[in-house]
C-alpha cells in the first residue's frame, strides 16, 4: 500500500523565549496509507493541532522526517512548502477561516488564485465542489448570512477544490448540532470513498467511529 504520510521521531517544540520553550510533540512515529481515513483524538493540550499542522505543511518540526506523498517535506523551503500545500493538501480549519464579508463563490475561490487556476477553470472547479458538499444553491451567499452547518460545508468545499489527495480537519463538528455532525460524518465518508486520503482530529465519538483507524495523543505521544 502506498503511503500517503509518514512521521519518523517528529518532535516539535514552541519556543516562548531564548530560555524557554514548550514541547508540544516529543517524538511521533506515524503511517498513513493513501485512501486511509484516519481520526486523531485527544484531549486539550495534547497535541492535536501542531501534529496536523505539521502533516499540513503549514509549521515545520523541530526534529525527525516528515514524508507527504513520498516526498520528504522536513528539509523543503517555505516556497516549496506552499506549492504542496496548493496541490495537494485541503486544509479545513478549526473555526472554519472563512472571510465573513464575501460570498461562499469568493471564499472557495482563494486556493485557485494562489494557484494560479484561469477564470473560467475556476469557475467549474468551484461548481464542482459546492455541489460535492451540497451547498451549490447558496454559491452566491455571504458566510455571514449561513448557519454552523452550511459555514463547514463551505470550509470543506474550499479545501477540496483544489482535488487535494490529502483532507485534513482540525475538529471539523466542534461547533455543531447533533444532525449536522451526522451530516458532516457523512461527507468525510464519502471524500474516503472518493479515494481522498482524510485526517480528522476530533473530540466527538461518533466521528472517531466513522474513521478507518483511531489514533490517540496524550502529552505529544502516539499511544
Ligand atoms: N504557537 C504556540 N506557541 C506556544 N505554545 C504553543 C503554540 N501552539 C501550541 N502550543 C502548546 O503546545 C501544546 C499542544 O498544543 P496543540 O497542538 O494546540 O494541542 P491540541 O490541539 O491538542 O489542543 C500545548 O501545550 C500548547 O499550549
Ligand atoms: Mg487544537
């Protein structure tokens, strides 16, 4: 089975002053095949995000190898960096990172333009992922006017336009109702069965239960 991620001893430290830093992964080891729909559960503090973070391409660890779709990432400059994560990574954040003022359109348009995708393409490629997600009636509609539901909707739609192989959600149901999460529970499943590689850091139990395989963190350690 082709990998899709692999850590090898990441450690990541944040450092708060000269002499001062706090360790927030102390040695991860972890492999993730491609197609694998993997939730990461722990509790506050653990962990969670800076290991997403840094599968993401988003911070960098302090130590150890860290390997996205083959390619060892550890030792890429920023701009490289960036170009895998418009390729190849969606990134649906913990409080969704929508602007508030503009239209769901303009909100999935972002990745495209840095990018780099023409008008026209963008508009199809942007069609294509609201109806994914089931949100193609309200293209035109401002984040501000949506509910919780139809705002993570809208979130996993500008992370998957860019047809990532790898979809990562930092705690994607953490502000929604019990039918919304059903909903989202769902549609995570089906980016699994569409072959998508997905990453779920999550509290909530059902979600976790959806998953292919539940990984736990404590205090920077895989369990
Ligand atoms: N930017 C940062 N600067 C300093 N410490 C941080 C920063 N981000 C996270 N931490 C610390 O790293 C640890 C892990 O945090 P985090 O990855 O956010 O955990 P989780 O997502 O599981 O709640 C915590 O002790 C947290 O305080
Ligand atoms: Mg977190």
């Amino acid at each position: 089975m082709e990998k899709a991620i692999e850590l090898k001893g990441v450690k990541k430290s944040y450092r708060l002053s000269k002499e001062v830093s706090v360790p927030a992964l102390k040695g991860i080891d972890l492999s993730i095949d491609k197609g694998e729909y993997v939730a990461i559960c722990g509790v506050s503090g653990s962990g969670k995000s800076t290991l997403l973070h840094i599968i993401g391409c988003l911070d960098k660890a302090t130590e150890g190898e860290v390997i996205i779709n083959g390619e060892d990432v550890s030792s890429l400059n920023n701009r490289k960096l960036s170009k895998i994560r418009c390729q190849e990574i969606g990134f649906v954040l913990q409080d969704f990172g929508l602007i508030p003022y503009r239209t769901v359109y303009e909100n999935v348009e972002v990745p495209l333009l840095f990018a780099g995708v023409k008008r026209s393409k963008r508009k199809e490629m942007i069609s294509a992922a609201l109806k994914e997600v089931g949100i193609e009636d309200l293209t035109y509609r401002k984040v501000i006017k949506m509910s919780g539901g139809q705002k993570q909707r809208a979130a996993i739609a500008r992370a998957i336009v860019n047809n990532a192989s790898l979809i990562l959600a930092d705690e994607p149901t953490g502000q929604l109702d019990t039918d919304t999460k059903r909903e989202m529970n769902e549609l995570f499943r089906k980016l699994k069965e569409s072959g998508k590689t997905v990453v779920v850091v999550t509290h909530d139990k059902e979600l976790a239960g959806s998953a292919d395989r539940v990984l736990f963190i404590s205090d920077g350690k895989i369990l």
